[in-house]
C-alpha cells in the first residue's frame, strides 16, 4: 500500500511567480517613498517660501500698490479724496520743478557712482597691489562715513560749506579771497557742493568692496604679464578691472539707489535750495505730501522714482551680466 506525505503539490509556475510578485511590491515601495519623500521636499519648499514672500508682499507690495493707488486721487491727507486718473503723472512730468529734481537727482549719479568708481579703481588697485602695512586700519577709516548716519554728516559738512567755515578760512589764509562764497547758498555750487559729500560718503564702500575683489586676483597673472613686457596701466586695465566686474556692478547697483533717493543729505543741507537748485525727487514727495498737501502727486512722484530706479539698475546689472 502507498502512502501520500506532505500537502498537495502546487501548480507549475506558481514557485516562479511568487518571488517575482514579490518583487514588483518592492519595486512599487521603493517607488512610493521616494514620491513621498520629493513631495514632502516640495511641500516644504513652498512653506518656507511662503513666509518671507508673505513678509515682502507685506511690507513691499503692498505699499508699492497703495501708494500707486493713491497717485491716482487728488487728495490732501486729511479730507476727502477725488479720483483724476493719470492727472498727477502729468503734472510730475510737466511741473518744471518736478522735471529738474529728476535732472538733479540724474546729476547726483555723478556724483555718488561714478566719480567714486573712478578713484575707488585706483586708489583699491594702489593699496591691494602696494601690500602696505595697517591695511586693515585704512579700510575702516575710508568706510567710517557708511557707518555715521547721514543727518550727523549733513550737519558737519554744513558747517564745512558755512560762509565762516574752514573752506572759506582757507581760501583767505591763502589769498583767494574772490573765491569764498555761501558754498550751499550759491545756484551755480549748491548742487555740487551736496554731491561732493556724496562722493565722500561712497568712496569708502567702494573702495572696500573693491578692494575685497582684487584681493582674489591671484599673483601669477600680474606676474605673467610683466613678462610679457605689460607695464602697470597696461596690467590694471586688462587683468584688474576685468577680474572685478562683479564688484564693479554691486558698487554702481548701490551708489545709484543712494543717489537717486538722496533726501536726508539735501533736507539738512539746502532744503532743495537755493530756490529749487538742489531739489531731488525723494524731497519733492516729502514736499508735496507734508508741505504742499498733494499727497496724490506726491504718490505719483514716489512711483515714478521706483520705475526709473528699478530701470536703471535693470540695464547696469544686464550689462554687467553680458560682459561678463
């Protein structure tokens, strides 16, 4: 008689099978997790985006949209307001006032970009190529005026441009007696008289951050070149500015904002006088809104400003871009 042990035997294929199952739930697994896994870095990602979009929607935007409504009303801060649509914008490119604040502000690039990119060129590549001793000492002296705030530097220079200030007492001390005049009070140098404190204020950053990039630039290329018979202009126009466009773009990006913006230096110095000599943009909004009580022109003011600097510093750093 036979006996039959064990269970039943299972169907060809089923051994085969199984494993393979098995390994597809592996696969669909693995699968799983790592979809989970990037939308949770996903869902991350939007969360900590949120929160500092949510700060400068708050405290950018959404001031930027008030006040490019209100530059749509005439209205005096206090009462009602009048809807007149684009009237404002008319008269801030009308007003000759309003135009010859923008021609001075344009004026005060001048003065606040270019002038100290100039000397900041020379006077970074001079202390970098020079290797002098304390240079840590002289880049906090030329960067000391960043530090001070602007109304302290205003009224010391005030008292500099004074009729019985130390420039007018030098110029005496030294026989140029037809030379001293009210430096803040004369149409002809008021504006240039601000500006010049503009190019004190910027040179040190300049010259710093300046001085930061030509610090990287390294030896062998000056070294290769004096072999090549280059001399020393020869040298900082073909391998020092290049080597610090970068730096060159963050200096005129900054200097540009500052001087188109300048309001503190111009309400303790001149109050946009003599007349309206020294009269810039960002004293024209205080003006018209706290003086004048046009806070709609005021608006429209402000908004221009925004476009034309946003415009201007748009083309410096796609130029920068391009050429490098």
């Amino acid at each position: 008689m036979s006996t039959i042990s064990g269970s039943p035997s299972k169907p060809a294929g089923t051994q085969s099978a199984s494993p393979k199952r098995a390994g597809e739930g592996r696969r669909k697994k693995r699968y799983f997790d790592r979809s989970t896994t990037h939308g949770s870095r996903i869902l991350a990602s939007i969360v900590l985006m949120a929160v500092p979009f949510a700060v400068y929607a708050a405290f950018m935007l959404y001031p930027l949209a008030r006040v490019f409504i209100l530059s749509l009303y005439e209205w005096d801060g206090l009462g009602y307001s009048t809807f007149v649509g684009l009237e404002n914008y008319v008269t801030t490119f009308t007003d000759p006032i309003l135009r010859s604040a923008f021609v001075h502000a344009l004026i005060l690039i001048i003065f606040y970009a270019v002038i100290p990119l100039a000397v900041g060129l020379v006077l970074a590549s001079l202390l970098t190529r020079s290797r002098i001793r304390g240079l840590g000492f002289f880049r906090t002296v030329v960067f000391l005026p960043q530090v001070i705030a602007m109304v302290v530097l205003a009224i010391a220079w005030r008292g500099i441009y004074a009729p019985n200030g130390p420039i007018n007492k030098f110029l005496r001390i030294i026989g140029l007696d037809s030379w001293t005049r009210s430096w803040l009070g004369d149409f002809t140098f008021a504006l240039p008289a601000v500006g010049f404190v503009g190019t004190w204020v910027s040179l040190g950053l300049v010259t710093v951050l300046l001085m930061s990039g030509m610090a990287r630039i390294p030896e062998d290329l000056y070294e290769a070149a004096m072999l090549d018979g280059a001399g020393r202009i020869r040298q900082f126009f073909a391998i020092t500015v290049p080597s610090v466009r970068a730096e060159v773009v963050v200096s005129l990006t900054l200097t540009i904002i500052a001087a188109l913006k300048t309001f503190d230096l111009v309400y303790m110095t001149t109050s946009g006088g003599p007349g309206s000599s020294t009269t810039v943009p960002s004293y024209e909004v205080y003006n018209q809104a706290f003086r004048i009580g046009q806070v709609g022109t005021a608006s429209s003011l402000a908004v221009v400003l925004t476009v034309v600097i946003f415009v201007i510093n748009l083309v410096v750093n796609l130029v920068g871009e391009r050429e490098e």
